[in-house]
C-alpha cells in the first residue's frame, strides 16, 4: 500500500539536505526558527525602496530559495513559467547548534549539500512521470493552484497530458546532460566525487553550466547525437570548498579564496549565470533573441551588493571612532555566549585574551593583517591597525583607492608556500574551454579592448583559459542586459562598479626578458590563495579553504596531528575547540557526510605551525610559524573567538 509522499519543498523535508527552514513572515514565530527577537520590530517603511513590495514567504520556503517569475526563454523565445531557484543566502546563512538552541547568522557559510538535493530533485521528476498515482496527486495540486489564482484549465484532461509532457521533457533533458557527462568521466577512467555537506565546486559547476549545457543544442529527432566538440569543456567538480563567508567581501579589492575576481558585478553576475540563470548562447540567427540574452536579474544583484557593502567605512564618523564595516558584519562571540552565559564553555578569560593577541601579531598578522575591531590591538599597535593606508611590515598598500572607494587589498601567497591542498587554484589556472567561433568570443582582445587588461595577444592557449573565457561571457552577458535594459549612463556606471574585470596578475604574471626580445611565454602561472581577514572566524568552521579541518584547536596543531577523518552535516558546534565536535573512532550517521583527508581535494596539509624555528624566512613550504604549546594554542584560540 502507497503512503502518501511529502512534497519536495516542504521545509522538514528539505532539512536533510542542510536547508534552515524560515517562517512565513516575521511574526510571533519568528524565533523559533533561529530568528533574533528584533526581527519583529523591523519597520516595513524602513526597509530600501527597491525592497519594499516584495512578498514574505507565502509559500514557507526555507532560506535561499525564491521564486523566479515567469518569463521568456533567451535562446528559444519560448515562455517558462514561474520557477524556484537559490538566492545567495541558501550557501551564505550559517547555523550552528549548541544544547538544542539554533542561532543563525547572516552570511556564514551554509552546511547545505547540493548534489544530494540535484539528485533528489531528479527522482522526485522520475517518479511523479512513471508512477501514476503520483503524477495524479501532482497535477491535481496545479490545477487546484491554477484555479485558486482564476485561470482554470478549460480541458483537465488535456491539461494534465501537456504537463506530463513537460515532465518526460525534463527528465530527458536531465538524463541526457547525466549520461553525457558519465560518457565524457568514463573516457579518463574518473568517477563523480561527492562534494559532501558544506562544500560545492562551485567554479567548475559554473564552467559546465556556461560552457556546457548553455552550449548544448535542443535534442530533436534528428539531433540526438553528443556534440563531440564540446566534450573538452565538461570536467568533474573535483576542487569542492566550504561555502565561504561573506561579511566583508564587498571591501575586497579581490574575492574568491584564488583571489579571482576584482569587479563585483562580474563577481556576482557569474555565480547568477552558474546557477542555471537562463542565457542564450546558442541561437544567434533571431535578431529579436540576441546571444548573451539572460534571465538574470541585475538590479537585485546590484542592490544586494549594496546592502552587503553598507557605507563607506571611513566615513561619518564619531571624534575618536576607529573604522568599521557597516553593511553586513561578522557574528560576535559574545552574542551567543550571553546565551549560554551560564556555561563555562562560552566564558572568555581576559588573561588568556592578553596572550592571544600577542600570539596573533607574532604569528597571524603577516597574513590576515590587524583584527578588524579590537581596539586593544590597534592602541598596542597602531602602525599594524588593519584600517590603516599602510603598514610598515608590508610593502603592498593596505588599502588601494579605486574610484574614490579604498578597499582592502587582502595579502595573498602562492600555493606553493602555503602548502594547503591546490585543487581549487588549478580550476582557473589551468582549465582550458572551447569557444564556438558563433558567440564571435575572442577574450583576450575583449578584456584588452574593454578594460585595457594587458593581456599578451596571439596567445592561442591563453586564450582558451577558462578563467578569460568566463571572464568575458560575463562581460557580454552584462553588456546585453543594458542594451535591453537602457539605463541613464551615470547609473550605469554606478552598476559597473569602478574596477576592471581583468587577470590578478600575481596568478598571470607577466614575465619580462632580458634579451629585449619578447618573452615566451610571455606569462607564468603561479597559482596563489587569498587570506581574508579573521572577523568571525570562530562561526566558519570548519577550516582550511577546502573544509578539511574541523576546529580552531586544530589549525592551529602540526599539519600531522590534525584529524585524519570526521563527520560533516551536522550543526552541532564546539565552544571549547571551536568548531565541529570530532569523536576518535565515531561512525558517521546515515546521511551525514565522512570527511577523509586522503581523499581528492580533501588534504588538510599546509599552514602548519610546527618546529622551533622563529624565523620566518627559513620555514619550508606549508610551514607557517613555530609550533606552539598546549597553553598558547588555547590562548590564541581565546583571542580568536574575540574577532
């Protein structure tokens, strides 16, 4: 006998997927979804004009997913109906559990797991064609929705059989993209890797999207064959990292963990289009459906940056009062240790604070620079504040002024030294795509022409690099919004953004001769990672740019004393360590994801502090600092709970 399933976005199901289910509206039950009190105080009339007509959450959808309105098809001009898809809080909410209280903070990183929800998304599909009752129950819900808004279907019966067909559609058009992209891992003898809770690799998804299935021509009967030429540009997501956080990022001179992107609508309209945003980028013989045409919606990108960003830092300050970011800002340790002010967990002690911070300007500063807000610090030390233009142990200016607006040059190093896993810096140094010569894409002399990137020309294999490529479809896709949505040309240039959308050339570097003659090639790739600074480090576990180390306590051992396997998935956090609680020996539960270090992309190697040397110029690569006692890791971690 067939029970009756749940619906695939009802928020307790989607719970299993990682997902934080959200009230309808800000009322009285707001708190018990993890939402602070002051939620209900919020005054709709203070809310930005762009923000004020859109809906709650009629439907209860958990956080990160909205509702696309209906529309029209870029490539095939066909209309689609309204649709679900994620907005940026579904990989940047983060939650953690302690005691059976949840508390939730704006741009965390998410512990969602994707692929298990694409996987389930798939089979939901797949069942409701092929099992009847199923199918029945489904269409009966549309109608009774199509009825409810006053558009009844005139004939149910012929109804139900169009929508079946969309389905069958559907799944073929999955099952298609699936069997394909096994086909083209079968050839190198690879298998999917599973990206887990937490993670997502989320550049090379956004390479298969836009080089991949927007490529794909529409399966007809007389096209059902792979398209051979575009087998070079589907690769394995095999560079998975944790969901980063992004309190700060809009300060960013350059963002991403490589430290790839420096214009912030490039930054933002990329991962719209790597989210399925509809594009066209295969027909091209309509001049009433341009290629580059999209469903993104720009005006939201560009709002949300703003609402992230907040005003100018610097700016309309009190006498006396240091710098501080005003958008959205990093969770303090002490919110929630007034929660649990009786538990000697979350209690800090002041004398080891002391200790930690100077620790951390002996060993973290060279990187992550002066703490953000720790006016201690900045008194004890003001040469090395973090808001100032320069600091002395640094040759690069601290903060670059573009546009009348300083951001922060945030330090970066190469892999190499490092010493922490390079999977993900090799996605945009090394992948190489295909470009039909019908989207009439050359990037280099695009990024040359458009934003003077100085890029070397009649570089054939430059120019196939994955990094330029996306770098310039985005620019088109950008290009073409306007063209559709004219705007006056001061406002569009507020949208731009005053930074250029070229290469970081400390990754491309331009290499020089000594011989006059051009050099060949004319540039190296060195991969680098960014070091962000460590405001709310504690809530961003767990650590390393790949998720490979569950704790603070942890970092902060020798690379070979780290935890070699641990269960991700679970919200439950430790105050003590900081981070994920890790049990010798423990069984990971159904469902929950087992982290091994063996794994690819998975090495917790790297930022190691370890040995007895002091000085820094004579660490080996990975090697970071000196190894540390038992009391001076606690005190350091201490002091970082306090950021």
């Amino acid at each position: 006998m067939f029970s009756t399933p749940r619906l695939l976005s009802d928020g307790d199901y989607l719970i299993r997927f990682g997902f934080i289910p959200s009230p309808r509206k800000p009322d009285s039950s707001a708190s018990d979804f993890g939402y602070s009190k002051d939620t209900l105080n919020t005054n709709p009339a203070d809310e930005p004009e762009q923000f004020k007509n859109y809906p709650e959450n009629p439907d209860g959808l958990p956080v990160g997913f909205a509702k696309l309105e209906s529309g029209v098809e870029p490539a095939t001009g066909e209309p689609y109906p309204a649709q679900l898809g994620f907005t940026c809080a579904a990989c940047h909410t983060g939650q953690i559990r302690y005691r059976d209280v949840d508390i939730r903070f704006d741009g965390g990183p998410a512990m969602v797991n994707l692929g298990n929800l694409e996987s389930a998304i798939g089979l939901s599909i797949f069942y409701t064609v092929h099992v009847p009752t199923r199918f029945n129950r489904f269409a009966d819900r549309v109608i009774a929705r199509a009825v409810k808004a006053g558009a009844p279907p005139a004939d149910r019966s012929a109804f139900k059989e169009e929508l079946k067909e969309k389905l069958r559609q559907t799944l073929d058009k999955i099952k298609r993209e699936r069997d394909w992209s096994k086909a083209i891992l079968a050839r190198g003898n690879m298998t999917y890797i599973d990206e887990g809770f937490g993670r997502l690799d989320a550049l090379n998804r956004i390479g298969n999207q836009i080089f991949f299935s927007n490529l794909l021509p529409p399966v007809t009967r007389d096209n059902q064959a792979f398209p051979e030429v575009l087998a070079r540009n589907y690769v394995r997501p095999d560079a998975p990292v944790s969901f980063p956080p992004i309190w700060d990022v809009p300060w960013f001179l350059w963002a991403q963990y490589d430290g790839s992107v420096q214009n912030e609508l490039v930054r933002n309209a990329g991962q719209s289009l790597g989210v399925k945003t509809k594009l066209n980028l295969t027909e091209h013989s309509d001049p009433n459906r341009p290629l580059f045409r999209s469903s993104m919606k720009m005006k939201n990108i560009f709002w949300i940056e703003e609402m992230l960003r907040g005003p100018d830092p610097f700016a309309d300050n009190a006498p006396g009062q240091a710098p501080e970011f005003k958008g959205l800002a990093a969770p303090r340790w002490k919110e929630v240790a007034d929660i649990f002010e009786s538990d000697p967990a979350w209690r800090v002690d002041e004398e080891k604070v002391r200790s930690g911070r100077r620790l951390y300007a002996e060993l973290c500063v060279e990187c992550h620079r002066g703490p953000v807000h720790d006016p201690e610090f900045d008194r004890e030390r003001p040469d090395l504040s973090f808001w100032r233009a320069e600091n002395p142990d640094r040759a690069e200016k601290n903060w670059v002024t573009i546009g009348g607006r300083r951001f922060f040059n945030a330090v970066e190093k190469p892999v190499a030294v490092m010493g922490t896993d390079r999977q993900q810096a090799r996605v945009l140094s090394e992948r190489q795509v295909y470009i039909p010569p019908s989207l009439g894409v050359n990037p280099i002399k695009q990024l040359n022409a458009q934003w003077s990137c100085d890029l070397p020309p009649n570089d054939e294999a430059l120019n196939a690099s994955f990094a330029l490529a996306l770098m310039a479809v985005v620019d088109k896709s950008i290009d073409q919004w306007f063209k559709d949505n004219p705007l006056p040309a001061d406002q569009e240039r507020i949208m731009r953004g005053e930074r250029r959308n070229c290469q970081n050339k400390k990754t491309f570097k331009p290499i020089s001769s000594d011989s006059g003659k051009p050099a060949n090639p004319p540039i190296v790739l060195v991969t680098h990672y960014r070091a962000r600074p460590l405001d709310g480090v504690w809530a961003t576990a767990p650590y390393l740019h790949n998720g490979s180390v569950p704790t603070l306590y942890d970092m902060l051992t020798p690379q070979h004393l780290r935890p070699q396997v641990f269960c991700v998935g679970s919200r439950e956090f430790d105050p003590v360590k900081v981070g994920l609680p890790v049990k010798s020996g423990e069984t990971c539960a159904a469902g929950i994801t087992r982290f091994d270090v063996t794994g690819l992309g998975n090495s917790n190697l790297g930022h190691s502090f370890e040995g007895a040397e002091s000085d820094k110029t004579k660490l080996p690569n990975g090697v970071i600092g000196r190894g540390l006692t038992d009391v001076e890791r606690d005190a350091l971690v201490q002091y970082l709970k306090t950021l």
